[in-house]
C-alpha cells in the first residue's frame, strides 16, 4: 500500500506568472499580462489570446509581452511540481513496488504514476479522507455526555426545525462546509429544510454547479417554476427540484432515457468529465438515436422527442463536468447536519471542542472566539488551576486551554493536572513550583504561563512575576538539591523549609495594558484580554477603512487593482532584496477581524518605512492584489499612525460619488508643522488617496513639504473648512 503522487501543470496564468519572473519581468509587467487570461476553468493560453481582446493587443503590439506569452504556451500543461494525493491509496496483492516505481515525497512513500495512470493499469485506488471534524463531534459529545449520559449524536433527530433555522439566519460560523460568507449565503435564501437539501447545497456550491443555484432556490421555493423536459425526467430530478446536480443523476438519465447500462452510462459521464469532444459528439448520436451494436435503443424509440433529446444532451455535456458524487455529498450534508445541531442544541461543548481541534491555528482560534461573543459565551483566559490541554466547558463559559500557550508541552500539562487532581489546587506560586519540582517545568514554560495570564490566579501582578519567578525556580531547585543530598548541617536546621518562599515577591505597577496583549499574542498567538485595535475605533468612525475581513473574504466586493484603506497593527516585517538590489518588505498588518500580507517596495520604504515597525497602530492605503493561486495582498502607497485621527471628523468616501476636480497642484498653508490644524490635514488627506501633487507650505520656515491625493470636491471643502478658502489654492 502507497499514496499516490499528482504532478501539479502550468496552468495559463501560472505559466505566465513563472515564465515572466525567468525573463526578468518586473512584478507589475508580469501581473498585468496574468490577469487578463479569463479565469475560466482549464482555459488555454490559445483560447485566452481569442476571447481576451487586450491580452490580444499586448500579444501583436508588444514583442517582449509576445515572447512572454509564446514562451508560456511552450510550457503551459507541463508538470510544474510533484506533491501527494491528500486522500489516494494504492492497494496491490504483492508489495506495490512490483507494480509501480516509487519515490518519497518528504516523509511519504508515494506512487511515481498519477491516479489516471494507476487507474489505467487496473490497480485499486482508494481515497480515505480523514476530517478533523469527525473527532471534533466526538470530543463535543464525550462532554455532553458527563451531565447527559444517553446522548448519542446517531440517535439525534435528522428533522430538526431549530437547526435548520439557525443555519438559515446565516449562524453558519464553525458548521462543517458551511461556513464561508458564500455558502452562508446560500443557506440563508435557500432555507434548508432538509439533509436532502444540504446535500445539494454541498454539490452546488462550486464552480460550475454555482450558476444552477438561483434556479435550484427559486424551485424550491415555488414548485411552480419547475420544469421538465420530458416526464421521464421527473423520477430523476425530483428530489432536486429539476435540476441536474449529482453524477448518479447524469447516470441516470442514461440509463432512463437512452436505455444505455449503468457501465456504460459511467464511461460516457467520465468521457464528457475529461471534455473528450470526439467521443462527446459521437455519443449524441447514440443518445438520440441508439446504437444497435452496443444494445442501446435511443432516446427517440424510448418516447423522447428528438429535439428534447439534443436539449437534455447538452444540458449533460454542459455540466458532467462539475457534476458531484451525491454519495459523496451526502456524507459531508451529514456530518454539515451534526455540527450544526450540536452548535445548536450544545454549543458551549461543542465550541470547545471545535477549537480544540484547531490548537495549533491561531488565526482560527481568534475567529472561533469572536463566534462564541456572538454567542454570548465568555471564553475565559488560561489558568493554572482550572484549565486542561483543551478547551472545556466551565459553567456557562469555555476555559482557554493550556496546550494552546507556546513553549509548553502535553506532558507538562498532564503532569499539572495530575497534581491538582492529587492534593487539590495549587495555593500560590511558591506552591506550584514546589509541587511541580525539576520535572518538565521549565523557565521558558513558567515565563509564557506568566505572560498569557495563567498565574493570574495567584493575586500577583504580571510584572511582579516576571520580575522574580526565575530567582524562585533556582531557590526552590538548589533547596530540593540539598536534601535529596543530605546536605543538612547545624545551621541549615534553622533555616525556612520553603526556599522560595525566602524570595518575597516585589510590589510593581502592573505592565501597561498594550505590553500585556502583546505578550498574550507572543505567547498564545491570539489577544486574549482584549484587542489592541479597541483603543482606537473611535478615532476611526466616520473614516473609509475596510475591515481586513471583507477583503480576504470569499465575498470580497473589491475588484483587483481597487484602492483601498485598513486600519491594524503591524504584526511583522521581512525586509528582501530584490533582484536590481533595491529593498522591499513583506508587512503583515492584522486587526480585529483578520490579517493581510502587503508588499512595500523601496519608494514607500523610504518615505514611509519609520511607520511600519512591529506593533505600530497604522492606516494604509494601496492597491488590491488579487491572484488565483494565492490570498489577496495590498501593495502599499501610504502609510500613516492611527493617531493621526485623533479628533478627526472626515467624509467616508465610500458613502458619495466622488466628484473630481481638475487641477495640476493642490498649496495648503499653514503657520507652521506644530500648527493643531496639521493633523487634521494629513488625515482628510489620506481620506482621498490618488495622484494628484499635494504642496504644504509652511509659514514660519517658508518650507515645502510635498505629498499626493485625489482631488475631489469633497475634499477640497473639507480643506477650505480647516485651513480658510484664501489657504487652499488648486491651480
């Protein structure tokens, strides 16, 4: 037994993307041409350069963009990069390397042949898919079942009218395959009332099948609308409301219709899945007429028009494609019916028990959180005396689990529970090291515990025990030293037992509450008492940002290239080299809703970059990249703090139509860069990002200071506000 290696190909775009950075292309040059490739499914370069008419244009009127794309086509379809089959196993009588060579991908032993070829050479193919969610509804019912011992999520009802209502309200957050804001989408128009129709949803919601899901909804809605082509149709589509959207029911209408075999109805579905327009063509005139040959009689003898046949042909052809297996989707409308009947019915358990599962992702974890504020359920911090390695259910809340603190082991956690289960909760810090001894319990572990607010139990302040936990953890170590040694003399009898407890711990003002978020994110990965963008939303009403979310989600309203403004904290920054050996970064900024990768290249580096160090509170402005093979970014054209606002009440131009005004230069004066009305300025300019060439005098220095915006009507008032009409000239 063995996985199954796949070849990932050069797809049009990537094929241009990989080719362009070969030539030397810059980013920007090699950008433009990708994004005119049409994001049509399997789409060729061919086929791109006859439906595209500017990617055409570029082709014949550009020689370096035509060697780019001619180049591209080259190789385009080629293997790119070898990676595993997620699911695939091959299972052989004798070992498999009596059948197929084999080579390792990292750790895994994997086929050198894809699952075509294995298929091909009649060797079984399996796919075993593990989901994390099946252990996440075991885990929710193991505690469901400590104050209801009968419960059994294989006995709940499958009719449930509480769960179907919560799913079409949208609170799809954490339900398996339900909770993108598309899906969610769907269920909310859809109004799912049945396992049946989660199947569909599964099967539909997929590129392809997506442009059947208005019709799908309005049928059921109003069965009215429903229509079919022929009654013979009506047993197949029924259950789907008229429309085609599971392999088994292509199948089907073979099999009903054309009178093929179950057999041979599959090699036609799979023939059409692979666009093999030859057999696709040649099978219409069976479908229709019949093939004596093969045993098929044909639509037309079996009562079917022959102009409804070629209808319901092409319906087939069109969507075969993308057609899913509704076992397959059934299983996962199951498991999509469980999670949301616990999250329904049970959903402190089953919260926990979800971002048990997701420990090692922070990103999801915070999300997770916010959910459980929705919910109205308190996620309380971690604590050395009531938290696990897991989440868990406290009271009416959900205690933060240890095995989510960085630098800390499973063993130590099971060594800490252990001693609470045995002689109780731990009394005071000196207590626990004593108890602990020189075990798993390292510093580092102690300094993280520390940091993320696991000690707060204790009474003390954070810096009072970051101050003195180390020279404790030494005391106590040399004491224990001492008497496994039978180091005990005179004097030593006279001295306290507690060696730690000899350590007084100092009276500190607490760490301020910006230095405590960040070492809860440095220690746990996500805010735990709060975020650092709470101090800040008031300066940000009534202002343009986009919360990181709406960007970076499935339903973005951006388009590429669209100029956008957020607002976060900046997380990190990783300074490159780029090949004319200039400077640019990779900033990640976060705020409360998510976080987003941007490029700043060495113009912005150098006017903006003493902005965008780590923990700074920034507002952004920059161009919306997005690319199909990775999540969108933002290049970066301005960077300003967040306290530039402070006090700001600006337009948000998103709520009007701007209205440009023409003009080569915008002069603002002011009586100097300490004048009040200055940081007012920056932020209205920063309100109307664009090109336009900004000039601040100022009149005590008689200096210039230049800057760029968008000229707008709006803005200009707004300026002629601040400053008087005789400060603002546009000439």
């Amino acid at each position: 037994m063995a996985q199954i290696a796949t070849f990932g190909t050069m797809a049009a775009r990537g094929a241009i993307r990989d080719v362009g950075r070969a030539l030397n292309f810059s980013y920007a040059e090699t950008d433009i041409v990708a994004k005119l490739v049409p994001t049509t499914l399997h789409i060729t370069l061919k086929e791109a350069l006859e439906v595209s008419p500017k990617l055409k244009e570029m082709y014949d009127g550009d020689e370096r963009v035509k060697l780019l794309i001619d180049t591209a086509m080259s190789l385009e379809g080629m293997p790119r990069n070898t990676s595993t089959h997620a699911a695939g196993v091959v299972i052989t009588a004798e070992p498999v390397d009596c059948y197929v060579p084999l080579s390792r991908n990292d750790d895994t032993i994997v086929t050198q042949y894809t699952m075509t070829t294995i298929e091909e050479l009649g060797l079984l193919k399996m796919d075993f898919l593990g989901l994390r969610n099946l252990t996440v509804i075991k885990d929710a019912q193991t505690e469901i079942q400590k104050l209801h011992p009968e419960f059994d999520i294989d006995k709940v009802p499958d009719n449930d009218p509480d769960t179907f209502a919560m799913l079409a309200e949208g609170k799809t957050q954490g339900v398996f395959q339900l909770e993108s804001a598309g899906i969610t989408g769907v269920c909310i128009n859809m109004r799912p009332t049945s396992i049946e129709d989660l199947t569909a949803i599964v099967a539909l919601y997929r590129p392809g099948p997506m442009e059947s899901i208005p019709t799908f909804i309005a049928n059921k809605l109003d069965s009215r609308k429903i229509r079919y082509k022929t009654p013979h149709l009506e047993p197949i589509l029924k259950v789907t409301y008229g429309c085609i959207v599971y392999q088994e029911q292509v199948i089907a209408i073979f099999q009903a219709l054309a009178g093929y075999t179950m057999g041979q109805a599959d090699n036609i579905r799979r023939a059409i899945s692979k666009k093999k327009m030859k057999v696709i063509e040649e099978e219409r005139k069976v479908f229709v007429y019949g093939d004596e040959k093969q045993g098929i009689p044909g639509a037309v003898a079996k009562g079917v028009s022959e102009a409804a046949a070629q209808s319901i042909y092409d319906e087939i052809v069109d969507f075969a494609n993308y057609a899913f297996n509704k076992a397959h989707a059934v299983c996962y409308a199951v498991v999509s019916y469980q999670t949301a009947y616990l999250k329904c019915h049970y959903p402190h358990q089953y919260m926990a028990a979800l971002m048990t599962s997701v420990l090692d992702s922070a990103t999801k974890i915070s999300g997770y959180i916010a959910e459980c504020k929705e919910m109205g359920i308190a996620v309380l911090p971690p604590d050395i005396n009531s938290s696990d390695d897991h989440f868990t259910v406290e009271g009416n809340a959900i205690r933060f689990g240890l095995g989510a603190v960085k630098n800390v082991g499973r063993a130590l956690i099971r060594t800490i529970s252990a001693k609470r289960l045995a002689d109780g909760p731990f009394q005071s810090v000196e207590d626990f090291f004593q108890r602990m001894g020189d075990g798993e319990l390292n510093k580092r572990a102690v300094e993280n515990f520390i940091k993320c607010g696991a000690l707060d139990c204790f009474g003390h302040h954070r810096s009072e025990l970051l101050a003195v936990y180390d020279s404790m953890m030494d005391s106590v170590s040399v004491s224990r030293k001492k008497n496994l040694d039978g180091q005990m003399g005179m004097f030593s009898m006279l001295e306290p037992d507690d060696k730690a407890a000899a350590i007084p711990i100092p009276t500190l003002p607490e760490l301020s509450r910006a230095d405590m978020m960040t070492m809860e994110k440095e220690t746990t990965g996500i805010y735990i008492s709060g975020h650092p963008m709470d101090d800040y939303r008031g300066l940000l009403k009534g202002t343009h940002v986009v919360p990181i979310a709406v960007l970076m989600g499935e339903e973005n309203p951006y388009q590429d290239d669209s100029i956008v403004s957020v607002a976060g904290i900046v997380q990190g920054v990783k300074m490159k080299t780029t090949r004319n050996n200039s400077m640019m970064a990779y900033v990640t900024v976060e705020d409360d809703t998510s976080s987003v990768e941007m490029l700043a290249f060495s113009n912005v580096l150098t006017q903006y970059g003493g902005y965008l160090r780590e923990n700074s509170a920034v507002v952004i402005v920059g161009r919306l990249s997005i690319r199909d093979e990775k999540e969108p970014q933002i290049v970066i054209n301005r960077v300003r703090p967040i306290s530039d606002f402070a006090g700001e009440q600006v337009l948000p131009v998103q709520e009007e139509t701007p209205v440009t005004v023409s003009g080569d230069k915008l002069y603002l004066q002011l009586d100097s860069e300490e004048d009040h009305r200055y940081r007012k300025v920056k932020a209205i300019l920063n309100m109307f990002p664009g090109s336009g060439q900004v000039v601040l005098f100022f009149a005590d220095t008689r200096t210039r200071r230049g800057t760029q915006a968008a000229f707008d009507t709006r803005m200009l008032q707004e300026l002629k506000n601040v400053l008087g009409e005789d400060n603002v000239v546009l000439k």
